[in-house]
C-alpha cells in the first residue's frame, strides 16, 4: 500500500489513477485546512529554508523548499515508479511552488 498523508479523506491511491485524478487528489492535499495540523504553507517553507540556510552555509528559500521537496518525490520515484503518492506529492509541491513564485513576480 502506498504511504498515505494525514488527511480529511481517503485519497485514491489504492487503484488505477488517470492524470487529471492525480492532480486533483494533489489540490487536495494543498487546498484543504492542512494549515490547522501543519501551519501557514509559506511560513512553515520559509522556517524550513531557514534550517536548510544553516546547515548549508547559504541563502535558501521558500521557493527553494518547493523545489526541493519535489526532487525528494521525483528521487523516490526512481526507486519506486508505481508509488503513485509521489507523483501526487510532487504535483502539490509544485502548486506550492508555483504560488510563490507568482507572489515574488508581484513583488
């Protein structure tokens, strides 16, 4: 069985998935009240760039959480290419992403 987020509802992802499934469980993920278990998305990215920043020694951002944490799922995939929570993880990680980098060109 695939790993299984903490979420409201049962996601889809014991069963065949087509594309537009995948990124609307993704919308899912990133548009329910995931704010109340893990806090504000942009706050809790920044916090986490903060840490990468230290321990890497350089500047790292919120953006660069994004990102980042979608090479983690595309990594996993290569080890696990039916594991269809990483292709849903990594579609929301880029809709977080992808809002960012629309607040910074707004900027």
């Amino acid at each position: 069985m695939a790993e299984q987020l903490e979420l409201p509802f049962d996601p889809p992802l014991d069963r065949t998935m087509k594309r537009t499934e995948i990124l609307r469980t993704a919308e899912e993920y990133i548009t329910k009240d995931r704010a109340a278990v893990h806090g504000n998305m942009e706050d809790n990215f920044s916090t986490i760039a903060e840490y990468w920043a230290t321990h890497l020694g350089h500047p790292v951002t919120a953006l660069d959480v994004a990102v980042m944490m979608t090479l983690v799922k595309v990594a996993r995939i290569k080890s696990g290419p039916t594991n269809l929570d990483n292709y849903v993880d990594a579609a929301g990680y880029m809709g977080c992403g992808g809002e960012l980098a629309d607040k910074l060109s707004t900027l």
